[in-house]
C-alpha cells in the first residue's frame, strides 16, 4: 500500500463512530436501565428530558458504524450480521421499543406507566444485546469461503453473556453519572448513591473480561502479553486503576460534572482494550480488515465525504449539546 | 432446497413488512418538515399568529411520525446484513457508499437540529429556530436523493465492474453511479409522491375540523394550503409517472410489460388494459376492459407502434404480474383520484366557496390515506416489478439472500410483526388523537410533554401584550 493505507483509515473512522456511539448513547440507554429506580413523576420526567434533544443524534452514530462497515468493509458486514442474528434483531426491537417511548409517553398520559416499562425493556435489551454481540464477535466465528457457517445460536456462550451483562453495568453508569451532571435534589442524590455500587459492578466485569478474552484465542494471548508488547498493553489496566481511583474521589467530593467523564475514560480504555485484542483483524482470526476491504475507489469516494462531514457533524452536534446545557427540570429545559 | 426457498421467502416477506412500514413514516416527514419549514417562514415573514399556531400543531405530529421514522430506519440499516449477507457482500462497495453519505449528510443532520426544532425556540431565538427547521426539512430531502439512489442504481445498475471474487465494484466514476438512468426519475416522482401524502392528510385534518366549525382559521389555513398543493402537484406528478414510465420501458421492459399485463406480443399496436384478472397460468388477461392501441400511444407516442409482451422474456426472468398489475391500477387510480380533488377545489375556490361546500371536505377526508396508498402501492409496482433480481439483470433474489435457517427468519419475522403492530399501532392512534383536536387560536403544547414554552418565557411574554393568535411554535 502506498504510504497511505485508506483501509486503515476507515477501521479508524469505524472505530471512532462506535467509540463514539458507544459513550454516546451509551450514557441514553443507561438511563433506560435505571428508569424503574426513579419515583414516578417529576423525577423520571427530569431523567427523561435531559437525554430526548438528544437521543436520536446518539444513535446516529450506530447508523453510521453499520453503514460504514457495509461500505467500508462489505465482506465484514456480509459475515458478521447473519452470524449475530438473533442479537441484532433483538437490538434493533429493542431500539424500536425504547425510541418511540420518548414520544409516547407524553402523548397517552393513561399509558404512561406501560410506555415507560417499553423504555427500560427496550434499553435493557438493545444493551444486553449489544453486549452479546461484541462478546461474540471476540469470542469468534465460523465462516466458510466469504459466508458465516454455524448455527443460529452459536453467538450464545458463557462469554457473550457475560459481556451482555458488562455492558448493562457500563451503560447505568454513564447514565448515571449523566443525571448526576444533569440533575440536582433528590435525583441527583439518588444518582450518587448508585454510581458509587456501579462502579465497584463495573470494575469487576471489567476486570473478569479482561482475564478471559486472552484465553478465548491463542493470538490475544500473544497481543497482549508476549514481550515487548506487554510493556505498551501493561499501561491499559494500570490507566484504567487510575481513572477508577479519580472516579471514586469525585464522587466522594460530590463533584456534579467530573464523574461522567472519568466514566467515559473508563470506557475509552475497555475499546482501547478491545481494539488491542482484535488488531488487524475485522473479524478475529479469520478475516483481516485488509481482506474484508471495499476497493480503492469505494473508500475513497466516501473519505471525502466523511473528511467533510464528520467535523461539520461534531460541530452542530456540540452546538445542539451547548443549547441544551445546564441543569434540567421535570418540565423541559429552560 | 425447499428449506432453503422457504427461508429466502420469510426474509423477503420481513423485508417487504419492515420497508413497507418504514416507507410510510419518511412519506409523511419528508412532506410536513417542508411544511413546516414553509409554516414557520410565513410566520417569520408576516408575523399572522395563525402561522404560529399552525407550526406548534404540526409539529406535535411530525414528532411522534419522526420517532417511528427513526427507529424503523435503524431497522433498515441492518436488514440489508442479516437478512440479505450476499447481496451486502456483492454490492456493498457500490451502494454502501451511497448509504454512508446518506447517514453523514442527511440522518446526522436531521438527528442533530431536530431537538432544537422541538425544544429550543426559547433558547435560540426565532431566526435560528427557523434555521434548525430548516435544516431538518432540506436534512429528509438529502435522506430521499441518497437511498433512492441506491434504489435506482439497483434497478437500473451502470458504472460496475465484477471483480475476481465477484463483487461490483465502482468502473465508471461515482456520478454516473449516482446519477444512474432512472434515479432523477424516481427522485422526482417520489419526493412529489410524499408532498401530495402530506399535502391530503393535511387537507384531511382541516377538512374534518371545517365539517365541524367553518370558521376555525387554522382549519380553513391548512385546508386551503392543502387543496393549492393538491391542485399544483398532482397534475404534475402524473406527468412525471409518465415519464418515469417511459424510462422504465427503456431500461426494465419486463417491468411495463407486466404493469400493463401484456403477456403477448402486439405488432400493430398494443391495448390498454384499463381492468381485468390477470391469468398467469393461460398467459392473459381475463375479463379484461381495454382501449384497443391506447397503449401504444401513451408508451410510443404512436397508436400502430408494435409493443413486446413478456413472451419475449425467458419465464425465469419475468416479474410477477398480478401483484404489478393491481398495485401499478391502485396507484394511478389515485393519483387521478387527487387530481379530481384538486381541480375541485379550484373550482370551489373560484367561486369563494372553498370553505363552505361540504361535499368537498368529505371527499377530501376521504381521501387522506390516498397518499400513504399509492406511495406503497407505487413502491410495489416497482420493487415486485424488479423481480427476480436484486441487481437488475445481474443479481437474483434467490442468490442474495443470508445463510440462515428458515426457523431463525420465522422467528424474526413473527417478532417484527408483533412488535411493529403494537408500538406503531399505537402511535397511529396517537396521530389521530392529536389531529382529532381541532387548531386552537392560542395553540398549546401537551401537558408536561418537553416542549415546552408556556409560563416564564418570552413566548408567553409576546401572548400577554398582543391580543393577535401570536405565539411562538
């Protein structure tokens, strides 16, 4: 390749936009999860509208991923979709659940307890299932020629379960650490409460995915702890113990902004993480992104565009977050 | 095998459900933002409260429509992989781009100045506010130019080449792709399509609340911007089906030959078929009322201009005719059906009488499912039309399809149906319930719904002074 290697580039741009869609709506379904903790009334209203200007550009961000991947990397998106199929469709009901209780909530006052149980179903399984579906995707997949070859439930392990679970942990985090900045009065109180035992779960199963995905495949082995590439991997637990020890100081200081973005800090290291395992391969260790590539044209075509758009993307975006900023009431922002 | 063409026919029976649904919500979007836009530019212009009023009630709508355009999108985006692998595989690195340019030119915009046109005209203002929505209209027009794009390109595939482990791949530059034959066909023919949905179900909600109280002024507003649509557009969009049709039969003639239900060959001219049963078995058209060599002259321009049937196409390649043959009926009857409402109102309007003349907001209430059921009837026509390819010519359905188990896209499939009936059978009530209300001077938000703007702002500061309908959206 050339000097510049566009495939590369676009592993990098996928990455980043679930990077991004991860901490992004990750903190929107947290809220989700957490939905049936809050009393009835003015406090779920307050958690409900400090995510809805907001929610729908989150999930862009999966779009993207997705499309991107189909663009990008066709063959990785051929084969891995129908490998995950019973979780991505769960996700995708899961998403439909939760995105339209935003609305509906508000329009069918009667109902407004079964919309909301729809909001935290539907957060709880699109997060549960996303889990599963990067817990599966490490774990492995039978392809054949350039086509998934097991079964409809080979996704379903031990592991992926457990990562299912990890990810529900990380997700009630962030929306909580989001409310914490969001919110003040009792939620906020409530909030600190939680995020406290959150982050003690979150430790854990960051810590038992941690000790087991290097034994899931002989090459994350070798990634991680062969010598001298230890010595660059050693630093991701070691920066994941700091952060953790400056997250639970700023709870303890009660400080309201922070916490969310040591708790962001957290996730970037566990994708950090992810992204040392699964180098250079889109699917691990059997099709490298370099194999799973669109042609030339195709990645150049769309790196113009995405070279345009993405920071004109972020900036509106930071724009919408700046008009939305600041403590939010049970009735809408002011 | 069997098990095989049964599990490609539940996919292509989930795909056709989840679309289906889907193509309803942008439909309508893409028709109120422009409406909206158009709305809240008026108000800004002339400052008229009705404008104003009429912003906050659409809006309420458009909301709960966007939501369930959102999330049943999201849906799309990854049924091409689950469901259709080798299609994704085989197309991917020609379409997928396509699509990439469609989530970071339309869906981001759309997602990032949506919640400022819901919820922050207090924070930013009425000319910004007015950028935002603005912003979110031309946002579902992009979203319309890419993916019909892609939905042209797959009709009518130029600029490919096949590589070594059989993909396309891009040959002839991305505009020729882009702008592949019939895609400036179908853009126009269906943005229009969504204006004239919106254009009567607008005309339909204030044809409903005019039966009720003829002088309600929001009611008479939006009945009267209705009708001037359907008058303006509809004839238009017919000329347009005529020349969408006329690229068709350049570029898929097995398409028309089934549309017009031409089994046979007619050297000296071919018929219109205006009704009958088509007869699939026996190669005709059963009971069939047609208007000897009309088809050839709409087609042809030439009333004695030979027409080719479908017994020039090999079995295995031709489209199934009856379900082409009655939803391609079903649309055009309607269009006919909006242009007979919009010549009407002129008429009415000609004669100050546009408000007052029951039988006009009837047939017009009447008609405010028209559009969501010519738009799929016409996506239909053309999507079945496509059949047996994904790729025109080039890629079959029974090729396309993901190495899945029958029992797995059951499963799906059972899951999609129960869970799209239930959350959008409800928000289809929910529209309802909100158009049901009539327009009100003083148009308000729904109690503790996050748009809010009553109390300590400076809408409410405008309403107190000013005994005009004023209020902002």
């Amino acid at each position: 390749m050339n000097g510049l290697d566009l495939t590369v580039i676009w592993a990098g741009i996928i990455a980043f936009a679930v990077v991004i869609y991860v901490i992004m709506d990750g903190f929107d379904l947290g809220i989700g999860i957490l939905f049936p903790n809050f009393r009835v009334g003015p406090d779920r209203d307050t958690a409900m509208n400090s995510i809805a200007p907001v929610w729908d550009g989150n999930e862009t961000w999966l779009v993207l991923g997705g499309g991107g991947l189909l663009a990008a990397f066709p063959l990785a998106y051929a084969i891995i979709l129908p490998a995950l199929y019973a979780p991505i469709i769960a996700m995708l009901l899961g998403l439909v659940l939760r995105g339209v209780a935003f609305e509906f909530r508000w329009r069918d006052p009667a109902h407004r307890a079964r919309w909301d149980l729809a909001f935290t179903a539907g957060s709880v399984i699109a997060t549960f299932a996303q889990g599963v579906t990067l817990g599966a995707l490490l774990q492995g997949i039978t392809v054949e020629g350039r086509a998934y070859a097991g079964g409809w439930w080979e996704w379903l392990t031990p592991f992926s379960l457990l990562t299912g679970f990890a990810l529900l942990v990380g997700y009630a985090l962030l929306g909580c650490c989001w409310l914490i900045w969001k919110t003040e009065g009792a939620l906020q109180r409530q909030c600190y409460s939680y995020a406290g035992r959150l982050g003690i779960l979150l430790l854990v199963a960051i810590a038992v995915v941690s000790i087991a995905t290097p034994f899931l495949e002989a090459e994350y082995y070798t990634r991680w702890l062969a010598y001298p590439g230890v010595l660059a991997t050693a630093q991701i637990p070691l920066a994941t113990l700091i952060i953790s020890f400056l997250y639970f100081r700023s709870l303890s200081k009660r400080q309201q902004a922070t916490p969310f973005f040591y708790a962001l800090g957290l996730f970037g290291l566990s994708l950090v993480g992810l992204g040392v395992s699964m180098w250079p391969d889109v699917i691990p260790g059997r099709v490298t992104i370099w194999e799973a590539a669109a042609p030339y044209e195709s990645q150049l075509f769309m790196l113009v565009g995405a070279a345009i758009m993405v920071p004109i993307i972020l900036a509106y975006t930071a724009w919408a977050y700046w008009v939305f900023r600041g403590k939010v009431g049970s009735d809408g922002y002011h | 095998m069997v098990e095989n063409d049964l599990a490609i026919n539940l996919a292509r029976v989930q795909f056709a459900f989840t679309v289906s649904f889907h193509f309803l919500f942008p439909a309508f979007t893409i028709g109120i933002a422009s409406y909206l836009a158009v709305l809240e530019g008026l108000w800004l212009k002339t400052d008229k409260g009705v404008y104003a009023n009429l912003y906050r009630y659409w809006l309420k709508i458009f909301a709960v429509v966007f939501a369930m355009g959102v999330v049943s999108g999201i849906v799309m985006s990854y049924q091409f992989g689950t469901n259709w692998s080798v299609f994704s595989d085989k197309a991917g690195p020609v379409i997928g781009p396509l699509m990439a340019y469609e989530v970071l030119t339309a869906f981001f915009l759309e997602a990032g100045f949506l919640g400022v046109m819901l919820f922050g005209i207090n924070k930013v203002g009425r000319k910004l506010h007015f950028v935002a929505t603005l912003a979110v209209a031309v946002g579902t027009f992009i979203s319309a130019f890419w993916i019909l794009s892609v939905n042209s390109w797959m009709q009518t595939p130029v600029g490919y080449a096949i590589n070594d482990v059989g993909q396309f791949v891009p040959a002839a530059g991305w505009w020729d792709i882009v702008w592949n034959p019939s895609f400036p066909y179908r853009l126009v023919h269906t943005v229009l399509a969504a204006y004239l949905t919106t254009a009567f179900a607008v005309g339909a909600v204030g044809a409903w609340h005019l039966l009720r109280d003829g002088t309600n002024p929001g009611a008479r507003k939006m009945f009267s911007m209705a009708m001037w649509m359907a008058a303006l557009v509809a004839p238009a969009q017919i000329f347009m089906g005529d020349l969408h049709g006329l690229n068709t039969l350049e570029h898929q003639p097995a398409k028309v030959m089934a549309m017009e239900g031409h089994y046979q060959s007619h050297p000296d001219g071919a018929p219109l078929i205006l009704f009958g049963i088509p007869n699939s078995a026996d190669k005709r058209v059963d009971y069939a009322i047609a208007i000897p060599k009309a088809s050839s002259l709409i087609l042809k321009h030439d009333l004695n201009a030979p027409l080719a049937g479908l017994d020039t196409i090999p079995e295995a390649d031709q489209p199934p005719v009856g379900i082409v043959f009655w939803s391609f009926r079903i649309m055009v009857g309607l269009g006919f059906a909006m242009l007979g409402i919009g010549l009407w109102s002129l008429f009415a309007r000609s004669r100050k009488k546009l408000y007052d003349w029951p039988w006009l907001h009837r047939a017009a209430l009447a008609m405010g499912p028209s559009g969501f059921i010519a738009v799929l009837a016409g996506w239909v026509t053309t999507e079945v039309g496509r059949q047996p390819f994904t790729v025109y010519g080039l890629l079959r359905t029974s090729e396309s399809a993901a190495p899945l188990d029958a029992p797995a896209v059951a499963a799906s499939l059972l899951a999609f149906v129960l869970v799209y009936f239930i959350v959008f059978g409800a928000g289809i009530v929910y529209l309802f319930k909100l158009a049901a209300k009539p327009p009100e001077a003083h148009e308000p938000t729904p109690d503790d719904a996050p748009i809010r703007s009553a109390g300590t702002t400076p809408a409410a500061a405008v309403l107190e002074g000013d005994h005009e309908e004023g209020v902002a959206p």
